[in-house]
C-alpha cells in the first residue's frame, strides 16, 4: 500500500516517529507521501524525506488556511522551492472555506497560480476541498488540459461532485478514515467510483478511522480505509491494495 497523503514530519509525532514509520512498514506500507502546509513546515517535511530516502517524498505547495494578506511572498517561497529540486507533486493545494471566506479571491488566485507552476513541471496536484466544491471546479476547469492531473484528497463530496471528478480525465479521489465513520454518505459514493479511480490516504494525524477515530491517526491505521472500500466494493482487500497502489505509483511516478 501507498500512504499518498501523510503530515507525519509534524510535532504530534515528535515522540515517536520511527516507531509510527514501524507500524506503518510492518502493515505493508511501501511509501508515505508528505504533503507540504506552509513555509513553517518545509524543513520538517525535508528532514523526513531525507531520513527516510525512497520511503518518505515530499510535496511542494501552500495549504488554502495558510493564505492571507502575505499570500504572494509565501507562493514566492513555494515557487524558489520547486525551481530548486524535484518533488512528487504540487501540494497541498486548493480552496477552504470552512473556518474563513475573508481570503477567498486570494484563495483562488494562489490555486491557480500552483496549478500552472504544476503543468509547467509535469506534476500532479493534490486538492484541499472543504465547503468549496464549486470553486475549486471553477478554477479547475479554468486550467484543465491533457497535462493536469492530480487527486481530490480527503474526499466527502457527494455523487455528483464525484461524478464531476472521474469527468476529468487524470484526475483520482483520495479516500481516508472518513469511509469508516458510522454516520458517513461516503460509503454510498465510494460504491460509485471505480477501483481504478481511488488512492488511499490517512491524512495523519487527523481523522483517524473507526474504532481509533478521535485519537491522534497514523499511516498503519490505513488498513482499516483498505477494509472498508473492499466490503463496499464487495472485492477481496488484496484486490483494493494492489489496484490502489498501482493508482498511486501512475499518478505520482513513484
């Protein structure tokens, strides 16, 4: 399995590292991808990557909750990273307005200025959507070409704006603890989406599956995200790990 959406460098882990980056190997994990938030966590991120070369890959990126009046001068430093070297992704990216609309112009303009700088490198994006669906598909289909490509991760929309998704050629919908809930729509849209459309995530260390949820999450809970997409699939969980895996590995050329 590949973890394709992990904050594991951040300081909820600062205890126990290795131990989580154990786990998560002695379940069959294979990589953890490490989506970056801001100018604050970069180093940690790179720290990580390097400490565990070929299992760990960082993202480049700036996170929507971290878009404010000082916008252009963090998508400078975003942009001075990306010249330097190489990542897997542009992420993570996208629109949020559940805490904040005061920035949502700002919001969209950072979107698609790392959506453009992510064609001209050839990388996937990932997507951060909270109550924003309309405008990220708003800027997406502003820049969408054969060359963007990316995941939705941490999807909860509903079947249409799942349906809107797998309208996009390159595009997968990244699934986590949220498909383990009790009270949860996702189930019923997962059911929808192709196997061949889905990556898993965990979004360590938030949003830990069911029976952990409310606890502090990590890549080994991954397992119980794998468990669930095969019971609502009605597939076997070696078949949702391979195909997942193999999504993952053609998204982000790992």
């Amino acid at each position: 399995m590949i973890d394709t959406h992990s904050h594991i460098y951040l300081s909820e882990f600062d205890e126990d590292r290795a131990e989580v980056v154990e786990r998560a190997k002695r379940v069959g994990l294979k990589k953890i991808l490490l989506p970056n938030v801001d100018g604050e966590t970069i180093e940690a991120m790179h720290q990580l990557e390097g400490q565990y070369k070929g299992f760990c890959h960082a993202m480049m990126g700036l996170h929507p909750t971290s878009v404010d009046h000082n916008y252009r001068a963090a998508l400078d430093e975003v942009k001075k990273h990306l010249d330097t070297r190489p990542y897997i992704a542009v992420g993570e990216i996208g629109i949020d307005l559940y805490w904040d609309k005061t920035f949502r112009a700002e919001q969209m303009e950072a979107f698609e200025q790392q959506i453009i700088w992510a064609k001209e490198l050839n990388l996937p994006i990932v997507i951060h959507c909270r109550e924003a669906f309309a405008e990220v598909f708003e800027v997406v289909e502003k820049q969408m070409d054969d060359k963007l490509c990316g995941v939705f991760h941490s999807f909860t929309g509903n079947i249409e704006e799942a349906r809107r998704i797998l309208g996009y050629n390159n595009f997968m919908i990244g699934i986590n603890g949220v498909v383990t809930f009790k009270n949860t729509h996702l189930r019923e849209v997962v059911k929808e989406v192709p196997l061949n459309k889905l990556v898993l995530e965990t979004d360590a260390p938030y949003l830990a599956p069911v029976p952990k949820r409310g606890r502090r999450n990590e890549p080994a809970y991954i397992e119980k995200v794998a468990e669930t997409i095969a019971l609502v699939h009605g597939k076997d969980i070696e078949d949702v790990k391979k195909q997942t895996t193999i999504n993952a590995k053609q998204l982000f050329a790992v």
